[in-house]
C-alpha cells in the first residue's frame, strides 16, 4: 500500500490523504489506468474518511501509519470543495488542478465494473 496520513482539524474532523493506484473504471484523461494518485477525504474521523471510499468501490483502502500526512496546501483544497473528496496525480506535473472524485470513478460512479444498462 502507498504512503499515506491524516490531519485532525480544530473542529475535531479528519482530513485523511492517501496516494492510491488509479482505478481502471477511470475516465481516459489525465493519468493511466496504473498510476498513482493522490486522493483526500473530509470526514467526522479516519474510519468514516476510509468508509466513504470504500463506499465509491474502493475496496482495498487502507491507512496503516501517518508516514504522508496532507499538506496545508491539500486541507485548504479538500475543505473548499463542495463533496469533500479531491484528487489528482500523484506525482504532480506542473500545476495541474484537483479533480472530484467523479472525474476518477468514472461513468458508473463507483470504481467497480460498470453496471450493464437494463
């Protein structure tokens, strides 16, 4: 598993940041279907922020340590956004923007194959 931490805010909730393999239900731009990005969760604690992950199909998530806490940098982002969950590559290029969770997943919402149209 990739490096990885949190932050817990004055407020008393959690900003977990975890650097991930990019699921293969991506979408076609930014980063291939094996590299690594970096994704950041706003949540109440670390088991809910690992929760809602797992509930987008992300099944193997882990946080195990606090070895790559975010940066002020990535709570600012994460706290700005309106779903409170970001990403983007891992190894940034340039000054490429953060992405919704969305843009990561998927057509199908959720990291898993797609679901066949009934």
């Amino acid at each position: 598993m990739a490096g990885g931490g949190f932050c817990r805010l004055p407020n008393g909730t959690v900003v977990v940041a975890l650097t991930l393999t990019r699921p293969c239900g991506g979408t076609d731009t930014g980063p291939g279907p094996d590299a690594p990005v970096r994704v950041l969760v706003h949540a109440a604690n670390r088991a809910r922020a690992l929760t809602r992950l797992r509930n987008l199909g992300l099944r193997a998530v882990y946080l195990r340590g606090n070895d790559r806490p975010p940066t002020p940098d990535e709570v600012t982002a994460v706290l700005h956004h309106p779903d409170g969950l970001l990403w983007r590559a891992a190894p940034q290029a340039g000054q490429e923007l953060w992405h919704p969770i969305r843009a990561l997943l998927g057509p199908a919402g959720h990291a898993g194959p797609a679901r066949p149209a009934a």
